[in-house]
C-alpha cells in the first residue's frame, strides 16, 4: 500500500485484506460509524458492499477489514466514516484511523474535533 494523497491510498492484491481501526482520543466513547464501501469504476459506481464492524469498547474504538472487490482490480474503493463528538468535546479530541495492509506498513490519519457534527472521514483505495 502506498499513500498518494490525502487519504488516498494505491493498493494491489496483496494489500487485502485492509484492516481498519478507528479509535476516539480524549473522548469518552467511539461513535465512529463506517459506511458501505462504493466500487467505483470509471468514474461510475459499479457495486457496494457493506463492512462488518466489531466494538472495541476498552480501546474506544471500532474495527473492520476491507476485502478486494469482486470487480476486481482497476477500482476506486471509496468508504467514509463519520465521527460524532460531544458537545464539551476538548479541542484536542479526535478520532485517529489506522489503516493496515495485509502486507507492508499501515498508515494514519486523523479527524480533529470539527465545528460542525459529524467530521467525516473519507478514505480512498485505488487497487491497481
């Protein structure tokens, strides 16, 4: 996996599975929730799928993995998760993502506390 822009990753098939954390930092609980993943083809959406989420409640956080499309390579994956914060949320909050490839080194990526409820956190995949 190989980072090509802001929260934009170029993966191939030995990436898969993709294991995603989302963990919420200096808030009292993770209320991340993670979206269908588009298949984009084209620039046209040609599938979806949907992620199966686990509750890590004593990190604050959730995870799932992300498997290869069945349209196979020459695709966008395109999946957002949206982040709520309390209203007293501290400035410093946020919800940090880890981004894990089957093989090699995963990535970060960080929403901060936004002015409006939810941030939302977009991530693109271009499996090649």
């Amino acid at each position: 996996m190989q980072v090509v822009g802001i929260r934009t990753y170029e993966v191939r098939a030995e990436d898969f599975p993709i294991a995603i954390e989302v963990a919420a930092m200096n808030l009292p609980i993770c209320q991340a929730v993670a979206s269908r993943v588009q298949v984009k083809q084209n620039g046209a959406v040609t599938g979806s799928f949907p992620v199966t989420v686990t509750d890590a409640p004593l990190n604050r956080a959730i995870r799932y993995s992300i498997p290869p499309p069945s349209e196979g390579p020459d695709a966008d994956l395109v999946q957002n998760v949206d982040c709520t914060f309390p209203d007293d949320a501290p400035d410093d909050s946020r919800y940090e993502v880890t981004i894990a490839p089957a093989q090699g080194e995963p990535a970060k990526t960080t929403g901060w506390c936004p002015t409006i409820n939810p941030r939302t956190i977009t991530l693109t995949f271009q499996y090649r």
